[in-house]
C-alpha cells in the first residue's frame, strides 16, 4: 500500500468521470476545510494481508491526524501511486474498514466517490509534516 498524507486547509472535488461501471452514482461537489486527506493506494501484494494493511493504515491515519491536530480526514483512493492495483473490491473494503475505524476512534470521516476521476481543489501550507508518503 502506497499512502501520500496531505493536510489541507482547503480540499474540495467535484465527480467528472465514472471509472467503474458498479460505482454508485455521483454528481455532487464536496468542498473541506482545515482536514488531512489520506490519498491511498492498494496494490496487488496487499491481497491476503488485509488485516495487516488495516492496521499499518489506521495506526498511520492516527499517527498524522494527532501531528496536524486533525479532527476531518478525506479518505481518497489514488492509483497513481505505484503501477500495482488491487482488485477494486479489495480496495473500497479496506477503505469502508478504515473509515468505521477512525470513526470509532473520534475522528469525522469522509470519503471521495470511489470509481470516478475528481476535479480536485487544494490548498495545503508548507509545513514540515503536511505532507507525508509512506509505503505500507
């Protein structure tokens, strides 16, 4: 897994393309302030490990959402992080999990329409860890 952390004072999208033919149905544009957003990655070798990469991302999300004094975080998948994917499935899966997870634990959590290419607005000051990449 591939996960590249911004902290936003303002993120916003805007559905454009539909990727996936069974993804529900979305036109609304959403717009944030003052949220960390989570552009993730699932790749192929996460397969099997689920609940190891579970845990690895939501100790990760923890981990920023304390440093940058986070209560809102954006959950947005980006497969522009590796060439490796993983089955689509799989993906929204982990994504559904870390986000009852991090609910669970305090935090209001959103999610980017899955299956769709965004427009995206962002706005993310320099400071040392608003922006983060790990790899999982």
């Amino acid at each position: 897994m591939k996960l590249l952390l911004i902290y936003a004072n303002k993120f916003g999208y805007t559905p454009t393309i539909k990727t996936l033919d069974d993804a529900k149905a979305h036109t609304e544009s959403c717009d944030f302030e003052k949220v960390q957003t989570a552009f993730i990655q699932v790749e192929a070798k996460d397969e099997g490990s689920e609940s190891d990469v579970l845990k690895k991302l939501v100790k990760n999300l923890k981990w920023i959402m304390k440093k940058n004094d986070a209560q809102t975080l954006i959950l947005h998948s980006f497969a522009h992080l590796s060439e490796s994917k993983a089955d689509p499935e799989l993906t929204k899966t982990i994504f559904d999990k870390a986000e009852e997870k991090m609910k669970n634990a305090g935090y209001t959590v959103h999610q980017t329409p899955f299956g769709y290419f965004l427009d995206l607005r962002l706005d993310a000051p320099g400071l040392s860890l608003a922006r983060v990449f790990k790899d999982l």
